[in-house]
C-alpha cells in the first residue's frame, strides 16, 4: 500500500490536502481546501486498489464511476454532497463537503470520561432524525453498509445528526476481489453489522436498520458490542444496563434479530411502530393519498361542513351548478325492483327520505287449474303414488298368510358375545437417549499480553466451544475454568493437548514453545443438561533481552577558568546533569500488514526509543517522515543496523531510537510485513 499523501500536497492543481481524517484498508480521507471554490473546505476519500495489475485496475476505475455516478444523486441535507471524483498516481478519489462538528463516538467518550452516557430522549432523536434519511437512500436503492458511532457526526451548526462514510470504497474492494479473484472483504464493522453482512456480504434495507440499533444500544450503554452479545446463544442482554420505554425496547429488540426476516422489513414499519414515543407522529412523511377536496361552509352560514367524499367519488368543482346535476346513489347498492313496474313519477322531488322501508306490493297469483302443465303433473303424481300403494299392501297380504302354514319358527338363537377383556398395557420401558453430535462454536479472540480476559456463557449438553487464539513461542499462558460440570482442554496448534494435564482440566499453565494458534476447548461433563461458566486467560511475554543504551553524546565542556590548584578529580556529577540524556521507551504493536505513524518530540537531553515485537520471518521497516532528527535501528542483542529495513531472524523486540542535536518535532512510520 502507498503511503498518505504528506500535508501541503495539491492533488488535480485544486485540492491542497491539510490533514489526515482517517486512515483504512484501502487509503485514506484527507481535509482539504478547494482552491477553485475560494478555500472552501471539503473532504478527500482515496481508494487505493490493494492489486496491481491492468485488470484489477480497470475494474476498480469502472465500479468506482459507476459508485460516484450513483452518490451524486443523493441530495439530502444530513448526507455530504458529492463534488466530484478523479484519479491521480493509479489512485481514485472522491471529494464531499466536508462536515464540521464531532463523531457520535467522539462524543460518547467525552460522556463515559465523567461516567455517563447518552440518555433515552438523546437516543430517541437521534433515531427519529436519522430514520428519514434512511428512508431516502433506500429509495434509491442503496444500503449504508456501514452505520456506527464513528459514521455520524452531529454538525456543529445546527446540532443535527449527518451520516458519514457509505460503505462505497469497501463495496467497490470486495467487487474488485470477486471479479478478479483475488479473494474478499468484510464491509461493517464489527459488532454493529449485521451478520449476513459479516458471513456473506449481503447487505438489505433492514441491515441498515440492525446497525442504527447497535449504535443505539452502544451510545446507551456506554458498552462495545462485544460487552452485549452472547456469541453462544446469539442474544443481546443490553438491557440488563440501562432500562428504556417499553416501546423503544421492543424495537431496537426487533431490529436485533439474528435473521433478517424477523426484523422490521423498512424504515417505514419503524417509524410506524415508534410513533406511541414521538407523541403520536410519524418520523417519516405520511405516504401520499389520494386527495380529498373539503366542501366547507362559508364562514357565518350556519350550514354545516359537508362530509369528505367517499372512495371513488368525484369531487364537485368550484361553480358547477348543483340543481342541474344528476342525482347519484353513494350508499349501499340499489335493490331491484322485484316488481317490475316502472316507479311512481308522482311522488315530489324535494320531499324527505324516509327512513322506514317501503314494501312493495305483492303481485296477485292466478290459479293452479288455469295452467294445463301443472294439471297434467298432478295426474302423473297421482298416479305413481297409487301403484306404490297397491303392491305394499298386496305384499303385506301374502307375508301374513304364509305365517300360518305349520310349525312356529323357531326363534334364531342369538349369539352372547362374551366381552374380551382389554390387555392392561405394559409400560414400555423409556429408552435412554443417545448422545447425540456434538455442535462446535469457534471463536476466535486476540490476547493481550499482561492482561487477563475473563469469558463468560452457556452451553447445552451437546454444545461445545472453541476459543482460539495466537501464542508466540515462549509465552506463557493462564487459563482457569469456573463453573459446575463442565471441563476444558488446552490445544496446540496441532489440535492436541499441550500435555498430559491440559485435557479434562480445570486450572492449567504453562509456557509454549511453539508459535501459532492455540485452542481452549471447553464442553460439558453431563450431555443433558445446561451449565454456565467462566473462563480466565492470560498471556504474558519472556522479559526481553536488554538493550544497550546509545552512548550519550557528550557535551562539550566549559574550559576551566579558575587556576591550575582547582582539583578537576572532584565529585561534579551535579554540574553535569543537564547532559545526562533522559531515554523514553514505549512498546508499539504492529500488526503483520500494518502501517502506524507515530509523533512526539526530542531534543538534546532526551531520546526517544520505538520498541516493537516481531515473529520470526516478518520485516520491519521504519521511515523517518517528518523532522530533521536522526534515526537508529537496534536488533534485539543490541545491534545496530545500518538501513532502515529489518528482517527478523528470531523472535524478540526490535527497537527504533530518535535523537536530535536541538529541539525537533517528528513523524516516525512503522510497517510490518
């Protein structure tokens, strides 16, 4: 990756970049001046394709106008206007106002320094201001991606909440690895993405809507992410911190859900779910209706306003003459007539309705005779009804008189149907369950040398989890587990146990030998139960190796200028204190792939020493960027290396010394690869 751009630098011979916003992955975002917008100040965001190569190049060049085209249709106040884009030194920029004001993270950590957080109405504005602004990118089609305390600014001169930073130059790196395969790239941050958006890269309106909740939870809090999700059974417990309306908790509760179908599908649904809090109104404008034209009375007249008109009904224009107009039913359907007959005309006009029904008379019946059909039907009927008739009673006749020939029947014996008794089951005996697979979580976490991280969750029967982490070699490592039932086992990088008393352990420690990732497998004793622990790390580094302090340059001294009797072997250690040098040591950490800057000050009497830890095989190369001092590369035996690039041949602290004969402020870039 290339380095930032130093302060001063004009870029396209009209933005002077001042200073550094922020720096990433993928560059950085400068404040600028716009020389040809009379200094007007604005922000400047590179993207630095992270591969080389003519194809990788083109892509990024076509996804990033296509990204810039799509920003410069966003026109709302709380979201920086698009200026323009241009590309300079196989680097891509965009440039937006520039928003004055501080972060929402900024100012949660000005709150936490006197032991507060944001307070519910704060947390309620701000969903209410932002939600609108929601509403109008996903109108068009585009996801944040990116919504977090660092993205939000509150604007120093309204107070109103401005949404930083979309997720674009991430969006365009993980097109760019995919179409060049090259791999991808997480866009969220995390804790506050969602996670389809951390697993698979998808990211919908709701996402969005999953982050804002976070952000809630955090600014309420006053808590990381991280201190509110049980990664084990995928819930938040935020509210064991803070207690909220009961309304706002079952929204941002909702918006939580692990499966994007179980959240609220819009901004819209939210704001509609909120309005109990915003005193009835809604947060976002109400959707367009079709209109309704009122028909109030005059002023004075005494007549009351007219009804709104019903659906699909068309209002009367201004002039039209009442009194010519067709009359129109606007009640229930009209029943027809069932008489047939043409209604009365007689009856007058501007008599009042009545409310009673009117019956309408019933047509007279002629008689059944005078229709020939209906007589000959009844004939057939008749018929019919007198031949069943006839061979009943003839078979009645000769059933009676054939009873009477000889012997009584006798009577049919009938069969005593003895009831079986009903077989009283025998209970069957319960099968014992059979242990079933277990389900493995994997989490990985970063341990801080000298500092003891304690884990805490729950795990079901057939639930295990795996901690895993990165050891140098000879680290030491503690790790202790509380709670009733459960057990752990301390891996290698082999997946084995480290030795014969790290499997099936409670307490273990020791030191590896080995450097790599390690594994603190913890799983329940009983495979049918629930059980709840604790569980304590704690890595601590070998002392390093001394190193030789640089020899203090002597300052020359003042010629004696008493006689030649003053006795030069006397005690003047007080006299020379000022040339004693004062060495001021600090440990940075450098990750393999990173690139930190670092500045302080030094002058004749005080030198300042870069201590940084690198793994075999890495390489560290230090760049004095700023100030006229000196600069001094140590190995971990004390040697001086002659270039400013380092290739670790061992484990161990490398160290960067800053000296200068006078008073310099300085710049010190650290890389590690």
């Amino acid at each position: 990756m290339q380095p930032p751009f130093l302060p001063g630098t004009i870029l396209q011979n009209r933005y002077r970049l001042l200073s550094i916003l922020g720096q990433g992955g993928f560059g950085c975002t400068y404040l600028g001046e716009d020389v040809g917008r009379f200094n007007e100040r604005c922000a400047v965001k590179e993207f630095i394709p992270s591969q080389v190569g003519d194809n990788a190049l083109g892509k990024s060049r076509e996804l990033f106008q296509r990204e810039a085209q799509t920003l410069y249709q966003i026109n709302h106040p709380q979201i920086p206007q698009f200026r323009a884009t241009f590309e300079e030194g196989q680097r891509l920029f965009i440039v937006q106002d520039y928003v004055e004001g501080k972060t929402y993270r900024d100012l949660l950590t000005e709150r936490k320094h006197t032991g507060m957080a944001f307070s519910e109405p704060d947390v309620q504005r701000l969903i209410r201001q932002l939600l609108p602004v929601l509403a109008h990118i996903h109108a068009k089609g585009l996801i944040h991606r990116d919504i977090a305390p660092d993205n939000i600014i509150l604007r120093q001169a309204d107070q109103t909440p401005v949404l930083i930073d979309f997720g674009v130059v991430k969006a365009i790196a993980t097109q760019v690895q995919l179409q060049t395969g090259y791999g991808s790239t997480t866009v969220g941050k995390l804790g506050f993405a969602p996670p389809e958006q951390m697993q698979t890269g998808r990211a919908y309106p709701n996402s969005d809507l999953y982050a804002l909740a976070v952000t809630s939870i955090v600014l309420l809090t006053g808590r990381e992410p991280q201190e509110l999700y049980d990664d084990v059974t995928t819930t938040w417990f935020w509210q064991r911190y803070v207690t909220v309306h009961p309304t706002l908790a079952a929204v941002i509760n909702k918006l939580l859900s692990y499966r994007p179908s179980d959240r609220y599908q819009s901004v819209s649904e939210v704001a509609q779910a909120l309005q109990p809090l915003f005193g009835g109104t809604n947060a976002l404008p109400p959707p367009p209706t079709s209109p309704v034209v009122p028909t109030a009375s005059p002023k004075g007249s005494g007549v009351p306003p007219a009804p709104p008109l019903p659906l699909g009904a068309t209002p009367v224009q201004p002039g039209t003459n009442l009194s010519q107009m067709r009359t129109v039913a606007v009640g229930r359907r009209p029943i027809t007539n069932p008489t047939g007959m043409a209604a009365s005309s007689a009856q007058p006009q501007n008599r009042p309705r009545h409310t009673t029904p009117v019956v309408a008379p019933s047509p007279t019946r002629s008689g059944a005779w005078e229709n020939p059909w209906a007589v000959i039907g009844m004939g057939l009927g008749l018929a019919v009804i007198t031949g069943v008739a006839s061979w009943a009673v003839v078979t009645a006749l000769m059933n009676e008189g054939s009873s009477d020939i000889g012997a009584q029947p006798s009577p049919i014996p009938t069969e005593t149907v003895t009831p079986t008794p009903t077989p009283t089951p025998t209970p069957s005996p319960t099968p014992t369950p059979t242990p079933s697979e277990p389900v493995i979580f994997d989490q990985s976490i970063g341990l801080a040398a000298g500092a003891t991280t304690d884990l805490r969750g729950n795990l079901q029967g057939n639930q295990w989890i795996n901690y895993s982490f990165a050891l140098d070699g000879d680290d030491t490592l503690n790790a202790r587990l509380e709670g009733d039932g459960i057990v752990m086992s301390v891996l290698g990088p082999d997946q084995r146990p480290v030795d014969s008393l790290a499997d099936t352990a409670l307490d273990w420690q020791g030191q590896v030998r080995q450097s790599g990732t390690y594994t603190v497998q913890v799983r329940p004793l009983d495979e049918f139960g629930q059980v709840n622990y604790t569980l304590q790390l704690r890595r601590d580094r070998p002392e390093p190796e001394p190193s030789p302090e640089p020899e203090p340059i002597p300052e020359p001294s003042p010629e004696n200028s008493g006689n030649g009797s003053e006795d030069d072997s006397g005690d003047d250690s007080e006299g020379n204190s000022d040339d004693d040098l004062t060495l001021r040591e600090e440990n940075v950490r450098v990750r393999s792939g990173e690139r930190i800057e670092v500045s302080d000050q030094v002058n004749p009497t005080t030198v300042r020493r870069y201590r940084v830890r690198l793994r075999q095989g890495e390489t560290l190369s230090a760049d004095l960027i700023q100030g006229d001092a000196f600069m001094m590369l140590r190995a971990p035996d004390g040697r001086v290396i002659d270039n400013s690039q380092v290739e670790a041949n061992r484990n161990g602290h490398y160290t960067v010394d800053i000296y200068a004969d006078r008073v310099v402020n300085f710049v010190l870039g650290l890389r590690v690869r």
